[in-house]
C-alpha cells in the first residue's frame, strides 16, 4: 500500500482543509497517511514550518502550503 506522509500542526486551517482533501482521495486510491506534527521535532520544525501543510510521497515532496487534489491525484495514479 502506498504511504503518503502528511506534515502538519495543530491550528492551522490550511492542514485541516488538506485533511479533509487526503481523506477524499481515499475513495478513489489505496493509501496510508502518516500524519506527522511538526511540533514534535525541531527537525520537522525548521524544516516545513514555513510550508505546512507538506504532502510527501515516496520521499518527494508534492505539494505544500495550499493543497488540492488534482495534484495530489495525478501523483497518486502515477504510482496505482
């Protein structure tokens, strides 16, 4: 099953807009999200605080900040 690795916070209405995108495109593919807040790491923090929420999949980095789901489907077919 793919993994699509979801860096977010909490309070932050832009992740909850592209939760609720993540958990629509699971409809139509097979997928697993890992939900990461970034809170929980330094690391994490300085890394994607300025972009959460961040969508990786398979290492890459798809899309951030504002997400939709046309990008996020089209990367998706390319690993169905």
């Amino acid at each position: 099953m793919q993994q699509v690795v979801f860096y977010t916070r909490e309070k932050c209405q832009l992740c909850e807009d592209a939760k609720q995108i993540l958990n629509l495109l699971q409809d139509d593919y097979l997928f697993e999200v890992v939900e990461k807040d970034i809170e929980s790491s330094d690391e994490w923090t300085e890394k994607y605080g300025l972009m959460i929420p961040v969508i990786e999949i398979d290492g890459e980095i798809v899309q951030y900040g504002q997400i939709d789901p046309f990008t996020v489907s089209k990367r998706l077919q390319q690993k169905s």
